[in-house]
C-alpha cells in the first residue's frame, strides 16, 4: 500500500473477489481519494450489485474529482490534449 494508488485499488479488488466487501469498500474508496478511476468503476459495480449504497458512490465520486480538480495544470491539459492528436 504504502501510497501505491494501483497496490491499494488491487487489494480491494482481492477484498472484493474473497467477499469482504466491506473491506474491499475501504481500500477502493482510498485509491478513489488519491485519483483510482478503476475504483470509482468497480463501487459503481459494487452499487449497481446492491453491495454499496448511493451515498457511499457520491462520496467516492466526489472525492475522486476533488482530486482531479487538486491535480489540474494547463501544461498537464497541453499534454493530454497533444496525446490525442491523430498522427498522419
């Protein structure tokens, strides 16, 4: 784990695959906060399935985009933006 956002989104997906959802809810909402698309995907999964509830999917919704917005540069959107440009 140890700020590992990928180490701690796959432990929740162990959690998860072993049926601790709870527990699995614990580390996917953490790699959420710190920018884990993957874990935003897998708790609305987790929400659709009835295993977690609206509020804890808007929770982690919102934290993942506190991040985003935390991280957002104009150099890192130039970046983005030249990355999907279509070469000839």
């Amino acid at each position: 784990m140890m700020g590992n956002v990928n180490a701690r989104h796959s432990i929740g997906y162990e959690e998860e695959e072993a049926r601790n959802i709870s527990r699995a809810m614990k580390h996917y909402m953490i790699a959420a906060r710190d920018g884990s698309e993957r874990s935003i995907k897998c708790i609305l999964d987790l929400y659709s399935k009835g295993h977690a509830t609206k509020e804890e999917y808007e929770n982690a919704l919102r934290a993942y985009q506190e991040y985003v917005a935390e991280i957002k540069t104009i150099q890192r959107d130039d970046a983005a933006a030249s990355k999907n440009e279509k070469y000839y």
